[in-house]
C-alpha cells in the first residue's frame, strides 16, 4: 500500500475501534464523559487531537488503587453491547443464543484476560498488561512480522536467552518462533539454562539467530571468546529491552569476529509494555518499522501539539487492534528523532519508521535527570559514553552521600573493570574526560574485578542490569 491506502484503512479501522471498542473500557468512558466527547466524535486521525493525553501515571497501580490498570481493560457487559456494538455483532449473539450456541464462550475468547505482561515496576509498582486470547493470535502476527521484517530465514536454529519472565521480549520471541516453526531452544537466560548452557546450545546448534538483552549477549560473547568457541554460523544478533548505542554495536562486531562470525547483523527492536508488541530494524541502518493496521503513531513537541513528518519530538501510541489492556494517545515518553513515511531504502517497505535514534525518558535506565551536587544531570549520558569505551568491559555507577551521611554533599562512584593487560590509570584519565565533556561531572573512579562488577549488576540474576544504583536516603 502506499501513504494514501494506509491512512484510509488507518481511518476505517480507527473509527471501528473508537465506536464499537474503546466504549468498553471504564477508564475511557470516563475519561470522555469528562471532557464532554463521544465516542462517534472520533472518525479520523485529525479527530485524535481531541482526546487528552494518557500516561504511566494514569495507568501504574499504586499502594492506594492496586487495580488501577483494570480499567484500561475492555469489559463489555449485555447493556454495553446493546449501546455500543456493531449491528453485525449483534445479529451473531441473538442467533447464536437462539441456536442454544454458549456466545458467552465466544465473549470471553474475545475480552477475557488469559495472558500477562508486566513492566518492570522499578520507579512504581508493577503494571499488569492483559491479553486475551483473541489478542494471543494478534500477538503471534505481529511476532510473524517482526521476524519477516529483520529477515530472518525459515530454516533458522534460534536461541532465545532472554529472561523468562512474564515480560514481552522472551514472549515475543517465543509466539514468533512458535508460529514460525523454527527450531528454536527456549532458554529462559542465565537465570533458567544457565550462561554456560547457552554459549554451548549457539555452538552445537550452529544458532544463526541469538535474541538477547544487549548486556547480557555481550556478557556471553566475552566468555564464548575467552573459551575459543565457534560461532561462525551467527548470522543474526536481535536485541530488545535495552537500548543499543553504537558503541556497543561496534564492540559486540569486534568480538563475534573472535568467534568467527563476520558478517553477522546486529539488529535491534523498539518495544514498549504498554504496546502489547515490538518493532524491529530491517538493517542495521534503518528505523523501526511500524503495523499501521495495528497501530497509529504521533510525534508532538512539549506542548502537546503534532509534529510534521521527520520532525524530533515524544512518541504517542493509539491502538487499533487489541483487546484485553488498549491504549490511546499513550505518551511513552520515548524522544525520537522523527517518524517518516519515505520508503525504506533498504527493504522498501512503506510502512511509517521510528527514527533509530531513542531517547527513552520513561525508561531512562531508571533515572533520567537527577541532581548531583545540585546540578541537574542526564544519567542517559553514561550509556553511550561506557558502552562504547574499546578497554572497557563492565561499569556500574554509584550516586550516594559522602560518608552515607543524608546531610552531607552528593558523590559518585564510577566502579570500572578494565579488559586484562589495560593500563588502568589511563583508562580512569579517558574516562573522566569524557563523562566530564558529556556531563560536565567528574566522578570518582574505582577500579574492580569483572566478576565483582557482574555481581553487582547483577548479570544473571536480575531482568536488567543495575547499571546506575541510586543510595541516597529518601528525603
């Protein structure tokens, strides 16, 4: 399809949804109650500058309202549908009750929550994201496009070693390579197979596909190179959860040479809990291609208002297709460069694409911007910069008070492990220069074993890495 089709059917399907579906949800209807709309006021695209934003803030439980994400799930009940069903639905239900058919059962395939997901619950409680088992199926399909799109063959031997836990990235992987019949050995990451396993599992299976946290696939990389395996037949590194710099890129690239894997691609994927699914690269260059079936994007500046085409600003999320937990104008707090509707120059596809380059504020490896000796400073800053440090092997940054006193002034501490044979004071000189010319603070660096430094990120026991620990007391 080109531009014009996909905003037609963008249209049609958003006006089916926002009529016959968005009504079910409580938190919806009242939300429009509360600013004098109906749902027939949404017919077209344009028509979404209407609706207030939404946010984590609206759906994050709290210790007050533990249940506060219920109510962005779809639950129709006899007087909704009546109200709010299309009349195709409705001459299906009387038929299938004068058929003495259980249209309940189809009800339930259709809104009850089967499956969950849960964001990480690092800055607010755990938030549960519900599928139902229609959604199940909607899932799979955009898993099915997510592999078609980074390229992935039909004959691929795929490891899995992200961490099995009721979190997107290892479900996806699995509804993809389920639906795919590809042979793929789900291995739960180090937590479940254990790292040894699984640098065994991409050796012996001749994996050419790995999915991973980029973290922890450097962190097996390192040890696969230490022990002179053989992973020439990786021809796919997929990354997810994390964001992935270019630094990091070209260190993995160095290392998967040392393995004897020298073309392999290393793509990433942008996903967000709230969205149900993930979107992938189709090259190494290219954005993340969207379902515009599915979904519709915006880009809106600080105020609120829609951005043109290519243009920086937060990513806004609708559905369209979903059950169970939906979202509209979901602000994800993701700082993108631009969307654009340019036919991908390396695939042609002409789907719209997320720019590559994500500043993601609602997941800023916990912080964001903090104050450090009353300074207000970027935490994403650190990422880049220590990923993409060639002696560097593992960091972890430490913001506490000097002497744990509450009262007294704020410090940090850099821990570093070098590569082995690094001259360590000019690494620390390195280091410091550029934290400071990205930051404009100096840290206090430490020097540490890397299995030290593992633990305290917790490499294998935690979902993600504790990169940047926050001690001071709570105030």
């Amino acid at each position: 399809m080109n531009k014009t089709e996909i905003l037609s059917l963008q249209n049609k399907n958003l006006k089916r949804f926002f009529h016959h579906e968005l009504p079910y949800s409580p938190f919806f209807r009242e939300l429009f109650e509360k600013h004098n709309l109906k749902f027939t006021d949404i017919k077209t695209i344009a028509d979404l500058q209407k609706i207030p934003f939404t946010s984590k803030i609206d759906l994050a439980p709290t210790a007050e309202d533990p249940g506060k994400s219920r109510r962005f799930i779809l639950q129709p009940d006899e007087a909704l549908l009546k109200k709010y069903a299309p009349k195709s639905k409705l001459i299906k239900i009387l038929f299938q009750k004068l058929a003495g058919l259980d249209f309940k059962r189809k009800l339930e395939w259709e809104y009850k929550p089967v499956h969950l997901h849960f964001t990480t619950g690092r800055t607010a409680l755990p938030t549960a994201v519900g599928y139902t088992t229609k959604d199940l199926d909607t899932i799979k399909e955009t898993a099915q496009r997510l592999f078609q799109t980074l390229g992935i063959p039909n004959d691929a031997v795929v490891v899995n070693a992200f961490p099995y836990a009721p979190h997107l990235a290892f479900w996806l992987t699995y509804f993809a390579t389920s639906s795919l019949q590809l042979t793929t050995l789900q291995s739960g990451g180090g937590k479940i197979l254990g790292t040894p396993k699984i640098i065994d599992a991409i050796e012996t299976l001749k994996a050419k596909v790995v999915t991973s946290i980029p973290g922890y696939f450097y962190h097996i990389l390192r040890e696969a190179v230490a022990q002179k395996r053989n992973w020439s037949g990786l021809e796919f590194v997929v990354f997810g959860g994390e964001r992935v710099s270019e630094g990091l890129r070209g260190k993995v690239k160095e290392l998967l040479k040392e393995v004897g894997a020298y073309e392999t691609k290393i793509l990433a994927t942008y996903a967000m809990t709230e969205g149900k699914t993930a979107w992938s690269q189709c090259s190494e260059e290219s954005g993340y291609h969207t379902y515009p079936d599915m979904e519709i994007f915006e880009v809106v500046d600080e105020k609120g208002n829609q951005v043109p085409e290519g243009t920086p600003g937060e990513l806004v999320y609708t559905s369209l297709n979903w059950r169970g937990t939906v979202m509209v104008r979901y602000k994800t707090g993701d700082m993108i460069q631009g969307l654009t509707w340019q036919p991908c120059p390396h695939c042609g596809r002409n789907v719209p694409q997320i720019s590559r380059d994500i500043q993601r504020k609602s997941d800023i490896k916990e912080f964001h911007l903090t104050k450090v000796k009353g300074e207000l400073i970027n935490l994403n800053s650190f990422y880049p910069v220590l990923s993409g440090i060639k002696d560097l092997d593992e960091w972890q940054l430490e913001i506490g008070k000097v002497n744990n006193d509450p009262y007294e002034v704020d410090e940090m501490i850099l821990y570093l492990a070098p590569k082995p044979n690094v001259n360590f004071d000019e690494l620390s000189r390195d280091v410091n220069r550029r934290i400071l010319s990205e930051t404009g603070i100096t840290p206090i660096i430490v020097q540490k074993k890397l299995q030290e430094v593992l633990q305290m990120i917790g490499m294998e026991s935690e979902l993600k890495e504790k990169r940047i620990v926050d001690k001071r007391p709570k105030t």
